[in-house]
C-alpha cells in the first residue's frame, strides 16, 4: 500500500488548517467495553475477508482507531478516515507514534469526501484487499456521510482500461471524439493548447467569446471549426459548442487546460469500455509550478466530468460553475489521467482577478470568488499520472452518475 501518498496529503492539509477553526471539542468518551466488542468484532471481519487494509470511517473521539490499531495484524495496515481536519490534527498530536514511516496506523484527512475515495484507491485499497467498518460513536450526520464514502467505495469496480492500439490486431478504430471548447481571444498559450491534439480526434470545435473569430491560424494536428458568439453564460455557450459537435463522444477542455501526451495517447481506452457513457476526470491546478499542485479542502481531485456520449439530453445548466445533466448509466473515476490545470501559472493576478469578477457577474451575485496566494500544496509525482508504456489507465466504474 502506498503509504507516503496519505502520509504527506495529509500532513499538507492539517499544516494549512483552512478554515476549520483549528479546535474541536473533545466528544464524550465511549465506554470502554464497548469499544473492546466493537474492535474485536471489526478485526474478525478483517480476518475472514483475508483482507490487507481496515478502513474505519471517522475518528470520533479515537478511542475505536486505538482499539484497532493495537489487535492489528503485523500483515495488515489501518487506514482512518477523517473529514475533519481539526480533529484529525488534535488526534495525531496526541499519537505521534501514527503517520509516520513506518507505522501501519494512518489518519487520511480532508474535508472532500471525492479525495478520501482517490486516496484509498490509489494508495491500493480496493473493495477486494480491504474491510470497512463505520465508527459506533459519530454522530448521525457524520454517520450517514460516511455511510455514503462506504457505498460509494464498495460500489466502485477497480478497472483498467487498455489502450486500443495495443488491440490493433483486430483492427480496433478510433473512437469518434469531437472536441468542444470555448475561448477568449486573449487567453494565454493558445499555441500549446492546440497543439496538443492528436490526429486521430474527429474535430476541435470552438466557440470564440467575440463576434467574429480571430484571423489567426494554430498548429493543430486535428482539424478546427472556428465559430463566435459573445459570451453571455457559461452552460448557453457550452451548449452553443455541444449543438455544433458531430461526433459520438464529446470532451471538452478549457483554455488553460491540457492533458499529457501520454494521456492523450491512452485516451482512446475511455471509449472502448464496455457500456460506459461518461468519465470523470481530476483537476491538477498545478500552483505555484509545475512540480506541485492545489490539494486539500476540495481544491483535488476537483472532479471535472468532462468525456460524455454525444446523446439526445445531454446538456449544461446553470451560468457560472455549469453542470453536465441529462448523464446516465455508468461512468467512470477516471484516477491517473489528470486534466493539467495551468490557470495559476500563464495568467496575470491581474487577469485572473477579472475572471472571476466575471464568473461572479455571471452568477448574479450568488457566488463570490476571492484569489489567494496561500493555498496546501503537494508535489505533482504524489498522485499518479499515467505513462504510454504501462498502456492502460486505471479507474473506477460506478454503474450509476454519481452527479
């Protein structure tokens, strides 16, 4: 298990302590007796699963995690799941001894439940090493969340999507993919976003936030459609974009992101899954450069649902933070193929200032972004992002849009 990964996520997001308050009142204690039966009968379940991994869901007061943690397995790890964060730091100042190199009991803390699943899943626990357990002492609302992380991780089918050139024995074709995109003239690297493109991709289609598209020509492997129409909102411009796309599936990519080169060239295994309609993708806003990224506190995996089936129904609401409705079926968590966010590092403060005064503008007054300097980082290489060689990319199937 990949025990560095939670390890240092976590210690990024309890040094930063972003608005949780830095204190939590201690809970009542458990009685004693109860917590022996419980620990007794969760290390039982570990045991006949034959599993590697015990994940409890919740701190509460700690009494239950220390109880585990002291009938542990040498062979087995305990994973403590925490969306607290003040209560996740008070408990590891008082047991020093967990997190550490080579402890076997970990605190994985963030507030995102969506970070809690990646990190299980990609520091190796999955539905068939590990056994869960709900901690007796949580509240009723802390208790139905954690309910939701459970079923949302025993429903999520490990898979790995093989990339279709390596089936070119048997003549696999390219998935037929449009790719829709919207954009101001004056965003930064337009040059590196087009070229980005592979040649297999049908059509990049793109609406210019203008009234007529700039007389500009960009390397791009791909052919482009270049159309225009002012800005007025988000979800109408992306359906504007969705109603001009041709092909099967659709992605759309803002101007300030970029998929690898090795993701893009493992893409084409999204599409080949059997009865998928739709992935899911995690945001790297990679701050304040290319060898790190925004975590903690919702800012990862920012999950994007960006690859959809280009079906009847499918369309975007809301005019600022739009959504993708009309999904459904299975889609997929999509865990190392990362959308490269590069917003912090190729536009001005100046420029991202009034961005947001627009997505503010735009909302009609319901949201109000405010730009900061300070925010919890990790390095890139913590989380995984796929390579062409290994030839597939790994993610999660859920039978139903978890949106």
């Amino acid at each position: 298990m990949n025990t560095t990964l939670i390890e240092q996520y976590t210690a990024a997001v309890l040094e930063f302590g972003f608005r949780d308050g830095g204190t939590v009142p201690p809970p009542a204690p458990s009685d004693p007796a109860e917590v022996a039966a419980f620990a007794e009968r969760s290390l039982r379940i570990l045991d006949k699963s034959k599993g590697e991994v015990l994940v409890l869901f919740g701190l509460g007061g700690g009494e239950h995690a220390l109880a585990l943690a002291a009938g542990l397995p040498e062979t087995a790890r305990l994973v403590v799941c925490e969306t607290d964060p003040a209560t996740a730091r008070a408990f590891l100042a008082a047991h020093p001894a967990w997190n550490g190199p080579n402890s076997r009991a970990l605190v994985l803390a963030d507030t995102s439940p969506w970070a809690q699943l990646y990190l299980l899943a990609m520091g190796g626990a999955r539905p068939d090493n590990a056994a869960l357990v709900l901690n007796p002492a949580l509240p009723e609302e802390a208790r139905t969340q954690y309910r939701n992380l459970q079923r949302l991780f025993v429903n999520a089918r490990p898979h790995q999507a093989i990339n279709s050139s390596y089936l070119s024995h048997v003549g696999v074709q390219a998935p037929d993919l449009s790719v829709g995109v919207i954009l101001a003239p004056d965003e930064p690297g337009l040059d590196e976003f087009f070229v980005q493109f592979p040649d297999w991709v049908r059509e990049v289609v793109v609406f210019w936030d203008a009234e007529e598209a700039p007389d500009r020509d960009f390397a791009c492997a791909a052919p482009i459609r270049h159309l225009a129409h002012p800005l007025d909102d988000f979800a109408a411009q992306r359906n504007r974009v969705l109603d001009d796309c041709e092909g099967d599936w659709v992605l759309f990519l803002d101007g300030d992101e970029r998929f690898s080169e090795d993701v893009w060239g493992l893409l084409t295994a999204c599409m080949l899954v059997k009865r998928l309609t739709a992935c899911w993708f995690p945001r790297l806003t990679l701050y304040p450069d290319e060898t790190r990224c925004k975590a903690g506190y919702g800012l990862w995996p920012d999950l994007q649902l960006r690859l959809f089936r280009n079906e009847p129904g499918v369309r975007f609401t809301r005019p600022v933070h739009e959504r993708l409705t009309g999904v459904k079926g299975r889609t997929a968590l999509v865990l190392d193929a990362p959308i490269l966010h590069y917003s912090r590092l190729t536009k001005s403060p100046e420029a991202l200032a009034t961005k947001l005064k627009r997505f503010d503008a735009a909302s009609g007054g319901a949201i109000s972004h405010v730009l900061s300097d300070d925010y919890p980082t990790i390095p890139r290489a913590l989380l995984s992002e796929a390579t062409f060689l290994v030839g597939s990319l790994s993610m999660l199937l859920l039978e139903e849009n978890p949106a």
